[in-house]
C-alpha cells in the first residue's frame, strides 16, 4: 500500500479527481473538489492537503486535510476519508 500526497506528486491530481464521484462527490459537485485539489497544491501553508491511498496500483481511498468542510465556519477544521 501507498499513501501519496498529491501535493508532492502532483502526476496524481487527476487521478485522484477522477477517484471523489465514484465514492462521494455528484456532478453536481465535482467542480468543487477539482478546483480545491487543484489550488492546494500551490498553497503558501500546510493545509489543505490531500492523499490517495493506493494498493497495487488501485485507489482504495482519498483523504483530505482541509481547513473547513466547505462552510463559512473558519474556526472548525476537519479530516475527510472518502473510500
């Protein structure tokens, strides 16, 4: 098993994009993680960040450190799993 951080291996982006609406996001909603994963990975801070979890080269799952769950309430932070 691999748990790569797409930040530092940013090859994995779209990968990981293509994994969310087969467990969690609608096309609806799509954009909205595609456009989080993809600016997270020139963001000046540790958050967000976000992992695909792998075995024998199958996603299993994907994480994201985020530092709101999508909200308006800034002062919650959350951990999102997605498998």
């Amino acid at each position: 098993m691999r748990i790569i951080n797409i930040r530092e291996q940013v090859e994995y982006k779209d990968k990981a994009i293509k994994y969310i609406p087969s467990k969690w996001a609608s096309k609806e909603n799509l954009r909205l993680y595609e456009d989080c994963i993809t600016h997270s990975l020139k963001a000046n801070s540790d958050l967000p960040v976000w992992y695909l979890l792998e075995n024998k080269g199958e996603s299993i799952c994907y994480a994201g450190l985020i530092t709101n769950n999508f909200i308006s309430r800034m002062d919650l932070w959350t951990f999102n799993c997605f498998n």
